[in-house]
C-alpha cells in the first residue's frame, strides 16, 4: 500500500481548497463612484499650459463642484485642490496672454492717419 498523501491547497476535495479560493470582496459604490468622479477630472491629467482656456476652465469648474460637494478623503481633497490651484492659474495666464496679444495687435494696426 502507498502512504496516503497529504492534502494540499489547490486540491479539489481539500477543505484547505475552499478558504484558500478568492473571495471577491463587497463594492463600495460610493468609492467607485468618487474614484470615477475623480479620473473624470483631469482625465489624462494634461499639463495646464497644454489645454485650451476652455478645456483647462471646463476641468476647474468640475474641480471646484466635486470640492464643494465634499465627502471626499483628505488626500483626494488635496489632489483635487492641487489641481484646482494649477487650473486656476493656468486660466488667468492664458486671459493675460490673450490680453497681451490684443494689445499688441491694436498698437500695430493703429495709424498715424486713423488719429487725423
């Protein structure tokens, strides 16, 4: 007679087997859902100075009412805040860009006979 064997995990008819399978954990929705919120700002997270006005105003208004909903964990609200503060300021140089070219296109189009 052979010595009988041991059961090990991964046997079918081990009790070992049962516990060792994956147990896919319950979803917590509301983290899925913020996780998602979450990616959806900044989605591919494109450098500030790379987006359009529109595009960088567009993902600081999203920034700014996922900040003022709240309920987010403190690492988020940074992240988000973060974010915000660069989107902010990439705005105001973009307006201060679009400004300047303004003025400058007036200066050059003006003429000495325009003022006659």
């Amino acid at each position: 007679m052979s010595p009988r064997r041991k059961p090990r995990a991964g046997d079918d008819d081990s009790p070992e087997s049962s516990a060792s399978q994956s147990v896919t954990p319950p979803v917590d929705t509301a983290a899925t859902a913020e996780d998602a919120r979450e990616r959806s700002v900044g989605a591919g997270r494109a450098p500030v100075e790379a987006q359009t006005f529109e595009a960088a105003f567009a993902e600081l208004q999203r920034v700014v009412e996922q900040l003022e909903t709240g309920g987010l964990d403190l690492e988020r609200t940074v992240r988000l805040f973060d974010r915000g503060t660069a989107l902010a300021q990439g705005c105001e140089q973009l307006v201060e860009d679009a400004e300047l070219r303004i003025t400058r296109l007036t200066a050059e189009t003006a003429s000495p006979l325009s003022d006659a």
